[in-house]
C-alpha cells in the first residue's frame, strides 16, 4: 500500500505477526531477515500488490545457490524512491503463483513450511531494494510480538509504519513512464512484462536550430502500442511568443496526426528561458497551446513541476486542463489538483538501459476501454484572401493544389498542412476562410 507521504506499509504475509528471529539471530550472527511463526500448512499472503519474477521449487536435494530458501516465491512491486522494491517468502510447504503472475496485496500465494534449509516450520520474509537486504520491519507497521520474552529477539534498528488511515492515497495509483530520444532503443516487450501500463512519449522539444520531431518517438508508439500499453505524448516547448508556438506547433502537430492518444497531449512547460515574461503571460501563452491541441482534436494537458507552477504559472487558470506534475521529494508537495505525478527520473525498468521517468497515474484512465481508432481525417479547403508569396510557396512546397485568383483557394489539404499554411497567413496578416469536405 502507498501512503501519501511517499512510504510503503506493507501487509503482514501471515494473519499473526509473532517474530522468532529478527534482524539478526540470537546468538547475533546475520540473518538479514525475519522469521515469522507459523506452522507447516499456515496460508502466506502478498504483502503488495505487484508480479511474482521468481518461483523456486527445490526437490530437497539440487544445490541451486538459492537451496537454503527451499521453496522460494519472490515479488517485485512497484517501485520505492525510484529503485526496485521486492519480497521473499522462503521455506515453503506448497506454491500457489506461477512466475510472471500478476498478484494484488493479500492474495494468497502459498503455505508456509520448513523445506530448505530450516531448523523447523516457520516463514522467512525479506524485503530486498535494488536487491540489497533492509530491515522488512521498516516496511510493516508495529502490531507484532516477539516468541519468547525469556530469549531476546534481535530486531535491529527500524522505525514502525504508521498506518494511520489518514495517510493513505485512497487513489490507486497505476505506475507508467515516460520516454523519449535519451531512452534510446526500448524493448517494450519487456517494458510491459515489467509492470508498466502505460508511456507518455515525447513528440516534440527544441535546440538551437528551432523546433523538432523527437527522433524516437514514432518507433516508441510503435513499440508501445505493439506491446499493449496505453500511450500519450508530451510536447516541450520554448516558445515565448505566439509566433514561436506557432512554428513548434507547426512542427510538431504533423507527428501527431493520425495517431490514437489514451492519455492527453501535454504542454511541458519548464524551461528557465520563459520565467522572464511573467505568470499571466506564461500561462496564457500556455493555455493557447492546449486551446490549438483542443481545437485539433486531442485531449490536451500541462506538465511542470512544483516549484516551476508555484512561482511562474496561475495554475487556476489552467485548471480546465489535467495537469501531470513533478515532484521528486518523498512526499508530493503540490497542494492542487493533479491527474498524475512524476515521482523520479532515476526509475529503472527491463527493457530500458538506464534510469527513466517514473509515473502514478490517478485518473482511472488504465482502466477504461482500448482508445476508438481514429477515423480518417478531414481534408479542407482553404480560402486566403491576397495570401503573401510567403503562404503561396509553402502551399506549392506541401504539394497543394493553388488556383490562381486574388482570393486563392487552397487545398483540400490535411488538418496538419492546413494549420501550416493557417499559421503562417495569421503571421502574414492575411484574412482566411475554411470550407471543410469529407473524403
């Protein structure tokens, strides 16, 4: 379970919680574990929800490395401060899960009993972060007991979880990424079989020779799409005037175009460069990107960060549009309304070399039906009064028919070479009309 507060309480794996070894052993050897009490046969429970990634059945005699676990279940959960967090529950009698299993918190998994090695019937429960061993009791909460208060059980050092409910998200949050060109060559295969629902894909950001298409990302909604997973898309922009949105947007909308969404196309607003023009300037320069994706036809948000929005955006008047915030403390800082938080950019994931973005969704979206394909676009007819030479020889070069009058008609044209042509007549302060024809 996820707190707010960014910490993990997991669930106990046994209905008792009677601890009979501790951090270490009682003649003060390591264990790096605890021993739970529990008699051949007793039901072990998931501590959280997440993928079993290893089932070990030992026939009592093979020398495996792994041989004094004997029957061994293993559980890789969702990610804890950007590193892996998994489970081990050893000694087992019999295994209910298979390997690559998908289970939720308190399923039952198998019965504790005493194969490997094992001086009688108990479970031994590790928690392990990246696989190094930590204390399992700074993971559960403090309603246990010790076996023997004539023998002292060596717990080490830990601190409780509290499990005050009002601490807990009572959102359930649905763990994705976010990719783009740094990510290089993914296998979404594995990316998939790892436990990520869903991947925003950057489609667009700038350098120094202007606006471009992230040279990933068509091969990235392939891959994800292929594999399964719900996709959106993020667009990081420098513009600080509505010219230069325009021309990103000119740029970007293309790459766009044709391609289902189940999550928005989000304006990731960040970058220092555009603190200087002010909060009312940056955010209704803002909210005119999201408006144009609107009118588009795509289901537009807005990304940046806690800090960035407390001091340079009005996110009031943004609120019409799901914002996806980032927050790499602990505990999420953002005190408005949010559809999803960036948690790391240090996550790691099969199929991925390196660190990558981590995600928790809240909007429920993972859990709707598989996006409408996109019905063919419309082509139009563009008419531009006197349009500049400028507006004439970009149509010519986007291969448009042109017919030759004061007030030329353009087209038809696809939604992306319309909007070109539509924002660079605005910047030549040419009037317009459009017809609109279905083909």
């Amino acid at each position: 379970m996820r707190l707010k507060n960014g910490e993990v309480l997991l669930r106990w794996p046994l209905a008792q919680h009677i601890i009979t070894a501790g951090w270490t052993y009682n003649d003060g050897s390591a264990h790096s574990a605890i021993d739970l009490r529990a008699a051949v046969g007793t039901p072990v429970y998931a501590a959280e929800d997440g993928t079993v990634n290893l089932v070990q059945r030992w026939d009592g005699h093979t020398t495996t490395g792994n041989q004094s676990y004997g029957n061994l279940i293993r559980i890789r959960h969702s990610d804890y401060r950007g590193k892996m967090l998994e489970t081990y529950y050893a000694h087992l009698s019999r295994l209910c899960v298979a390997n690559g299993q998908t289970v939720t918190e308190g399923q039952l998994i198998g019965y504790s009993g005493e194969t490997g090695n094992c001086a009688g019937a108990h479970l031994h429960f590790e928690v392990r972060v990246n696989r190094v061993r930590y204390n399992p009791l700074n993971w559960l909460d403090g309603a246990f007991t010790c076996a023997n208060a004539a023998v002292q059980v060596h717990l080490g050092e830990y601190q409780s979880v509290q499990a005050d409910s009002t601490e807990i998200d009572s959102r359930p949050g649905v763990f994705g990424i976010d990719v783009s060109k740094y990510q290089g060559d993914i296998d979404w295969a594995a990316v998939a079989a790892d436990g990520v629902k869903y991947a925003i894909l950057r489609a667009g950001s700038c350098d120094s020779s202007g606006p471009y298409v992230d040279p990933y990302f068509e091969a990235n909604y392939a891959g994800a799409r292929a594999a399964g997973l719900k996709v959106g898309a993020y667009l990081y922009t420098y513009a600080a005037t509505e010219a230069a949105q325009n021309a990103e947007l000119e740029t970007w909308l293309p790459a766009l175009e044709g391609k289902t969404f189940d999550y928005p196309v989000f304006v990731d607003v960040e970058d220092n460069s555009l603190t200087g023009l002010g909060r009312d300037a940056l955010t209704a320069l803002t909210k005119r990107a999201m408006d144009i994706l609107d009118q588009k036809g795509f289901l537009p948000g807005w990304y940046s960060y806690t800090n960035y929005i407390n001091a340079n955006l009005d996110a009031a008047a943004l609120s019409a549009y799901p914002l996806w915030v980032a927050d790499y403390r602990e505990a999420l800082g953002y005190t408005g309304e949010y559809m999803m938080w960036q948690y790391t950019s240090s996550g790691r994931v099969a199929g991925i070399d390196g660190n990558v973005d981590c995600n928790w969704d809240y909007s429920g979206i993972c859990d709707a039906a598989p996006a409408e394909p996109t019905p063919p676009p419309q082509l139009q007819k563009l008419c531009i009064i006197n349009p500049s030479a400028a507006v004439v020889s970009k149509a010519e070069a986007l291969g448009l028919p042109v017919q030759d009058a004061a007030a030329k008609l353009i087209g038809p044209a696809s939604n992306g070479d319309a909007m070109t042509l539509w924002m660079l007549a605005q910047a030549e302060g040419s009037p317009y009309f459009a017809s609109y024809t279905e083909v």
